[in-house]
C-alpha cells in the first residue's frame, strides 16, 4: 500500500493520495509552495513500519531533522518537507490509512459456535431415531401376531405392546420437557456468539458468514479496516 504526500495545487493545502482516492488536510495556503505536488511515497510495510521516499531529485524531504531520500520510518519519527520544513501530522496519515485489524482469534469463537450448534443437530437427530424404537417393537409385535396368530395370547406379545407404550410415553415426556430447554440453548448460544463474532475495530457483529469465508475478503464489511491475513 503506497501513499502520495504533496501540496494540492488548488488550495495549498497537504494532499494524500492511495490510488482512486485522495484527501486534503489542513487549512487552506497552509502547504507553502516549495513542497511539490506529489513530494514523497511512504510505503506500509508488512511489519508496521514505513517506508519513506523523496520522489524528485529537487524536492527536500526531512526524517527527524535529517535530509533523507529513502529510509524505514516508525510513527515515532518526524516527517517534514520543503526547505521551509513543512510537518506532516501522522494522525492526519493514520486517518486516510485503513486500519489492519487481526481477525485470526474469531477462528475460535465461530468453532465453538459450529461445534455446539452440530453438537445440538446431532443429539436432536440421534432422539428422533430412538423415537423410532416404539414403531419397531409395535410392528415386530403385529407382525409375530400375524405369522403366529396363537402369539397374541401370549404374555410375551402383550409385553412388547407394554413396553412400546412405555417407551412412547417416556419419549413424549422428555420431548414435553426439552421443548422448552433446546430453544433456550440456542438463543443462549446464538446471544453470546453475537456478542463476541464481532470486528475488533468497530465491533459490528459479522452476521453468520464462517470463519474461512470471512478471511476471503480484504476488508471488514462495515468499517472497512485491513483485515490482518
């Protein structure tokens, strides 16, 4: 990411350039006009620092007093151009600058969240399939009755319509009581994976998108900070 520091020839005002666009800091007449249109790059470098470039032989650019033609800077160090040794605010480089921000640690909060929202999809499946049971037991029952009609006097066939029923009803009263918990579960979850599946910038949750599509884009899609890869 490279940025263009020069005076705007419109208003003498500091003019900062990253490709399509641009923006003017300062009050106007403010830039004297020994700095040049487009006086120096800086270069973000992928470790935080920057590097500075005076871009023409008879532009003067200054890095803590000091007249330099290229050179890796901190935002601690002073930047000044001309021979009049115009200062450049870094909060005014800062502001233009997207933000980097680090979304690595929201690998684990959208894990947990898959995880237990798998986790609840698989027990409900696995309750659904046991359910299954007392259908299996009252047609084993029938069709051992229909094979052998002299089964149905027996105490073993009234037994298994027992123990169906049982099974039944103890399905239907767990299903009576869960009705209300999984619900709960899933707002508790679905609340808490809303309060922390956020940017770290401007903390504007990041909907329901996963983890590896989300580190597809290059921005954050509200505040549009750089998002660290």
């Amino acid at each position: 990411m490279e940025l263009i520091i020069g005076r705007d020839a419109s208003t003498s005002q500091l003019r900062i350039t990253m490709g399509q666009q641009s923006k003017t800091f300062g009050s106007a007449g403010c830039v004297p006009m020994t700095v040049s249109r487009q006086h120096c790059s800086l270069t973000i470098n992928p470790d935080g620092s920057y590097r500075i470039t005076n871009l023409k032989p008879q532009n003067v650019t200054f890095v803590n007093g000091v007249e330099i033609m290229v050179k890796t800077i901190m935002e601690k160090d002073k930047i000044e151009l001309g021979p009049s040794k115009f200062l450049v605010s870094w909060d005014w480089i800062k502001s233009f600058v997207p933000q980097m921000v680090d979304f690595r640690p929201l690998q684990r909060v959208w894990e947990e969240y898959d995880e237990h929202k798998l986790d609840q999809q698989i027990a409900d499946r696995k309750f659904n399939s046991l359910r299954g049971i007392t259908g299996l037991i009252t047609m084993g029952a029938i069709a051992l009755s229909i094979i052998f009609p002299e089964f149905r006097e027996t105490p073993l066939y009234i037994g298994l319509y027992l123990l169906g029923i049982l099974i039944s009803v103890g399905f239907t009263v767990k299903a009576y009581k869960d009705s209300s918990k999984g619900p709960l579960r899933q707002k508790q979850l679905t609340e808490e994976f809303q309060q922390h599946y956020v940017c770290p910038h401007c903390h504007h949750f990041l909907g329901f998108l996963s983890y590896g599509v989300l580190m597809q884009n290059e921005t954050c899609p509200y505040c549009r900070a750089k998002i660290k890869k």
